[in-house]
C-alpha cells in the first residue's frame, strides 16, 4: 500500500475525527503495554486498525440510538462517549469505572450504549429494543456491531428475520475483519454475508473503503431510510485486525500480517508525518498516558449499588 | 364465586394484565386468535390488545431476545415458550443475557420480563414435550423460578414477576391447566388451606392442612403442578392410616429460603419434597440440602425426595405413568418415613 494513500487517510480528515482515531489507536496500544505489565486482570481484544469504523459513524447517531457492542469494543465505546478515564478504570477495576470493574472490557452498559460478550446474542436484543423504539420512539434506531464470526450463531438469522418481517429500525454492522479468534473467514463462512443479508429482504452496503468521510456519506442516506421505516441495514466493512484475538493468541503468518498491516490507516513506523498529525499523535499519546497514570493511582472500585 | 379452570384463570390474568399496563407486550409463537395459543391461554388477547400482542417466528431463543430488549428499553415483556421444553432453545438469551444483565453492570438494571413455560406429562405428548426442566434453572443469579398453583390469585402472580424487575420463568403445569382454581380456603372435601405472607427471601407459600397446620404427622414440599396428586396422597394416607399431612406449596422455587417453613417442619420431623422432574440435581435436592442444614438431628429421617424415574417420558400411557411421579409414590414416601 503506498505511503501517500496512507497520508492522504489521515490528511483528509478534520481534527476532530482524527483526535478520536489517535485516541483509540493510543488507548489500544497501552491496554497490550499494560497487559504485558501484568497489570490488566483476565483478557481483552483491541482493535487495532478498526478503529475508523466507529469515528466514521459516530455523527450518524443520536442520543436516541441503541448502539450494541461486542467483545472487541473499545473503539465503539470511545466513538460514543470519549470517555478513556472510565473505560480504563473499567478494565483494571479502578474508582470512576463505567460499570463498577464488574462487567470488564466487553459487558459494559452505560446510558444507551451496551455491549455483552457472546457472539450473537445482541441482536435478537437489539430487534426487540428496534421494535419498542418503533412504537415508542419512531425515528431512533438500535445499532449492533458484529464480526465476521458471529454470522455463524444462529440468533443472527432468527433476530434478521424478525427485524426484516416487522420492518425495524435495525442496523447490523459487521466488522469482518476476516480473522474469527484463529481461523480465516474463508474457513467459517460459506457464501457471502451480503447474500445472507438480502435473503432476508435487508438492505446491505459493502465498504471496502478506510476513508471517514467517505463511508460517512456512503452511509448517511441508508442509515436515514431505516429511520424511516425501510426496515433492517446490513453493513459489511472489509477491515483488518492489527493485533491478537486477545493478548498473544496471533496464530497468523508474518506475511498475512504484512498484509494486515499493509491497510494500516496509520502511518508506518518512520513514516513522513504533516505537522498536524505529529502534533495531534503527540498529544493523544499524551492524554492516554496521563489517563493510564491516574487511573492505576486509583483505588479499587466498587459495585455501583 | 364462579369456579374457573387454571387455564381460564390465567388467560384472565393476562387479560387483566394487558388492559391495566399499556407497555406490557405478550409474545410468542400461534398466540393470536382465533387460535390462542397451543393451550388456549393467551385466547382473545389479540383481539382485544392487538398492539399489545405479536405472533413470532418459531425461534424461541430469538423471542426471548426481542422480549429482552422490549424490557431492556423500558416496556415490560411476557413470553410463551409453547411447550416448556423448547425453553432449552432460550437457555443463552436467559441465563446469559436477562439474568446477567440485571447485575453485570455494576448496578442494578431493571429487565421485566416473564418467560411462560407449560410444563410437565401425563398428556401422552412424549420425551420432547413433556418435561419439567424447572431444576436446570435453579440457583442462576437474577434469574427467579416461579410455579403456577391452583390456590393463586393469578393476576397478582402477574404483577409480582413483572415488579420484580429481573427476568422470571413461570412453570405452568398443563394437566394443572385442566382443573378447577380453588377458592375461599378449602381445597375439596377434606382440606384447608391458607397463605404464609411472602418475604423477600422466600416468596408466598400455601399451606394446605386437615384442621390444624401446626399438628401435622409429616410436611409435604411441592410445587403448584404437583397440588393434585400431593392432596390425593394426603386423602389416601389420612383415610386409611389416619397420617394427617401438611402441604406447603411455594409459588417462587428459586430464589426460595426455608427458614420461615422451619418451625413447620421441626413439628412435623418429616419432611417429603415431591416434584415431577426426573430424578438427580433436582429442586427437591435443593430444599433437601436447606433443611438439613437446619434442622439436623431433629427430624427424624432425611428428607425424602419424590419424582420422577431417571428416564426420557415415553409416550405410550402404560409407560408414561411408570415414569412419571403419582400420588401412590408421596404416600409410600411418607409412610416410609413414619414407619
């Protein structure tokens, strides 16, 4: 992949949108420091190289919107409430934490923002939150992220079917970012999700695109129609996983990383950087430093009663 | 008062639910008219609610989601699952995602939610749509386990689950359906009965008695599906050997705290724990365990635990009825623990 597409990614973009992408990029990147410190209880998954897929449709919802997360949701949850101190303190069980340190990395509940941590079992949930906010709502939508993977569980289809057959104000987004844990999409899934999607009568957008804006404006007119009442959206964003499923678990050839790491939205290691973006890097790696040091100064935290 | 059967009477219930709370939905699979449901309980709620009830897809686990986040979103949710044995199809949206989400986020999250599950055999239907799996949903955090019986008041049964604010599995006998709800303190010709308030801890229980709870010769544990065979065995047992038995049936199995039964149970020194479950990891070994801890050393054998053989249900009648717990196994139960 050229270095100028890289630049041109991350040049095109306002301050505000590449603030957020450097934010979860840092934030990511310290969770697998502090990891290895042996600082971080049980697991987590980052993800590293996804993260402008929740920048990119952030502006697209409104404080009506359900958004369902999954267990790799640290993007998703930075996106809607650029909140690090709480998330952190989430994860390492610290005073300020989102969900008192009982939930952990992927159980995480705060106002319309929920994620679980099994495959699949958001979306009938998500369904049924779409139809009391058809009735009670209209206008407001659910949103559910998914992987590539999770269109192996079931409740995927009984929860399609039901969306599409009552016409809900559902959108699916699907991260494939064609790794599930260790085994390559080519190996879990037969067919394509986009087929998968339209036997059910769902509207389905395919992006292939890392570009904010541009999935930004690809999306903003469908996202509106399901507002609407034109039933359920699938989305599908060929993406790549930088990192491990969770920590040290990468069973990936060096070559199929390069060719991960390839579609990187970040600039490679060395790499000639604009003025903006050195300084902005700078101070997103800052905010997560400072953010990591005060929060591990914390105490212990607490259920929330 | 006009007597009713269970089915009547909790198909009014759901009537009365409906037009008192207008975010209560009712789901699940055939359950608009002119259907109503496989067994007839959700009879008219569409025609008179049609908002307010929705026919699915046969996916039950798919259904209990939708009914999660109906709750999750501030509306209220009841369930029919058609035969309780396709609840094992929920098992993830329940214990995984209702009954966690009440609490895995630190705080508490209210979910209203009822899943209703006709349970139990003696119909002939077979293996797959006969059984009573109230025990595998035992002892799940945020998950309660309730019981229909015919001395409730079943529009209160209702709003109880509903108020509880986490998500609720309602076990409804289906021959229990066929019989008559009782009424004003008398259960047939012989019994009595009244209720022991409820408590946090432990819910309301029924006592069903000869005159006097507190002079019973052995205490009867048994869920509401279990009342009829539990008063055949007390009829049989009085009027052939003079055993004078106390029943106590509780409408909330799990979480269920027996500590205010004890002083009952104490008098008696013989405790049955009868359910139609097939036997091993069973409710009654729950109970069992709780009274023991109790009250060891002042009973005067173990508890005893009544159910059902450990075997598939057959459908054939003659092999069905070998299997499935009757009133003759309570009465040889008891005897065994007075003689």
């Amino acid at each position: 992949m050229p270095q100028r597409l890289l630049e041109g990614i991350t040049e095109s973009l306002s301050d505000d949108d590449l603030g957020l992408l450097l934010l979860i990029r840092h934030f990511e990147r310290k969770l697998l420091d502090l990891f290895g410190q042996g600082l971080v209880q049980g697991t987590t998954h980052t993800c590293l190289g996804q993260e402008y897929v929740p920048v990119a449709l952030a502006p697209l919802l409104d404080e009506r919107d359900y958004v369902f997360s999954n267990h790799r949701g640290h993007g998703h949850y930075l996106a809607r409430f650029r909140d690090p101190y709480g998330l952190l303190a989430e994860i390492l069980g610290r005073e300020g934490a989102v969900c008192g340190g009982v939930g952990g990395s992927q159980h995480i509940l705060s106002g319309r923002y929920l994620s679980t941590g099994i495959q699949g079992e958001s979306l009938p949930v998500a369904t049924g939150v779409a139809l009391r906010l058809r009735d009670a709502e209209p206008g407001a939508l659910a949103l559910a992220y998914i992987g590539d993977g999770t269109w192996g569980e079931g409740a995927v289809y009984e929860a399609l079917n039901m969306a599409a057959l009552w016409r809900l104000p559902l959108v699916v987004v699907t991260e494939n970012n064609g790794i599930a844990q260790t085994t390559p999409t080519s190996a879990q899934l037969a067919g394509t999700i986009g087929d998968r999607a339209r036997a059910f009568g769902c509207r389905f957008a395919h992006f292939t695109s890392r570009h904010v804006d541009e999935i930004r404006d690809g999306l903003r007119p469908l996202v509106e129609r399901t507002r609407e009442g034109a039933g359920p959206l699938v989305v599908e964003f060929a993406t790549h996983r930088l990192g491990p499923h969770s920590k040290g678990d990468d069973t990936r050839s060096a070559e199929e990383l390069r060719h991960a790491h390839e579609h990187d939205w970040y600039p490679r290691e060395g790499a000639p950087v604009s003025d903006r973006f050195a300084r902005m890097d700078a101070e997103a790696r800052g905010l997560v430093e400072a953010v990591a040091g005060e929060v591990l100064a914390r105490p212990l935290s607490g259920r929330l009663g | 008062m006009r007597t009713m059967r269970v089915a009547e009477s909790l198909n009014q219930a759901l009537h009365q639910v409906l037009d008192g709370d207008a975010s209560v939905r009712v789901l699940g699979e055939d359950v608009l008219d002119p259907y109503g449901g496989a067994f007839k309980i959700t009879k008219g709620l569409s025609s008179r609610f049609p908002g307010q009830v929705l026919a699915t897809p046969i996916s039950e686990n798919g259904i209990v989601g939708v009914a999660g986040g109906l709750a999750l979103a501030g509306g209220k949710a009841i369930v029919e699952i058609m035969f309780s044995d396709f609840v094992t199809l929920a098992f993830d949206q329940i214990v995984n995602f209702a009954a966690k989400s009440v609490s895995m986020y630190g705080r508490p999250v209210r979910l209203p939610l009822v899943v209703r599950c006709p349970s139990g055999g003696g119909r002939g239907y077979g293996p797959t749509h006969s059984q009573s799996l109230q025990k595998h949903f035992i002892g799940v955090p945020g998950l309660a386990v309730y019981e229909v019986s015919p001395f409730d008041d079943h529009h209160e049964l209702f709003g109880e689950m509903l108020a509880r604010g986490e998500p609720c599995l309602l076990f409804e006998d289906k021959i229990l359906y066929t019989r008559q709800v009782f009424a004003g303190g008398v259960a047939g010709d012989l019994f009595r009965y009244d209720t022991l308030p409820a408590t946090p801890e432990t819910g309301q229980v029924t006592r069903v008695y000869l005159d006097d709870p507190e002079q019973a010769d052995c205490v009867i544990i048994a869920p509401g599906g279990m009342t009829h065979r539990a008063l055949a065995a007390m009829r049989t047992l009085l009027l052939e050997q003079e055993i004078t038995c106390l029943l106590l049936v509780p409408r909330r199995l799990y979480p269920f705290d027996v500590a205010p039964l004890a002083p009952l149970l104490e008098r008696a020194g013989a405790v049955v724990v009868a359910e139609e479950s097939t036997a091993g990891g069973t409710w009654g070994a729950e109970v069992a365990q709780q009274v023991h801890s109790r009250l060891w050393g002042r009973l005067r054998r173990p508890v005893s635990l009544v159910h059902s053989a450990a075997s598939v249900i057959p459908s054939a009648a003659h092999l069905e009825r070998d299997v499935l717990v009757q009133d003759t196994a309570i009465v040889r139960a008891v005897q065994e623990l007075l003689s």
